[in-house]
C-alpha cells in the first residue's frame, strides 16, 4: 500500500513540471499510470546485491550449524542430542537456499 501511494506522489509531482505527463493524464489515465510504473525499477529484481547478501547469510547460518554439531559431537565424543534449535536452523536455512537457488518455471517457455 505504501508503495502504490508513494508511485502516485511521485507521479503527481513529474506531472506539475512535465506537461507530455499531464496531457497523457488527462487524455487517458489507466494507460498513463500503468506505462509509469513500468519505468519504476523493483528492488527485488533489479537489486542483485539483496539477492545475494540474502544467499550469503543462509550459506553461512547452514555452515555454522554443521560446524556447530560436528564440534558438540567431537567434544562429547559423539554421544550427544543435537539441541532442536540448531536442526530448525539448519533445516530452514537449506530450504530457503534450495528455494532461491532452484531455477524459476515461471521465466521458461
């Protein structure tokens, strides 16, 4: 919602200097707001450094949990329950890189 809101400030303060945007506006709105939200950039896909910072910190949360239950295995000589906690980080971290990493069917056709 905040976001739609911000577009349409954004737009309203180009169309007081641009007249093309105000006539365009005018003439037909839908088709003038739609072609302006096209040109606005999603972080999300053209950001890539959130992509992989986001990679980087499952990468590192799924090796600190493997190196985390080798070293209570090998200090406790391998008689040990591994805390719950440390599986649910483990578990959640390689799914979610499962998830970013596996190619999307949505861009193939």
């Amino acid at each position: 919602m905040m976001d739609e809101k911000r577009l349409l400030l954004d737009l309203a303060a180009r169309a007081k200097d641009d007249d093309s945007l105000r006539k365009q506006l005018q003439e037909d709105p839908s088709a003038a707001i739609t072609s302006y939200a096209s040109l606005v950039p999603e972080p999300l896909r053209s950001d890539r450094w959130i992509y992989r910072v986001v990679v980087s910190v499952l990468s590192i949360v799924a090796l600190l949990v493997v190196g985390s239950t080798v070293g209570l295995m090998l200090a406790q000589n391998a008689d040990v329950k591994v805390p719950d906690v440390l599986i649910s980080l483990g578990s959640a971290a390689v799914g979610a890189l499962a998830g970013l990493l596996a190619p999307s069917p949505v861009g193939r056709g």
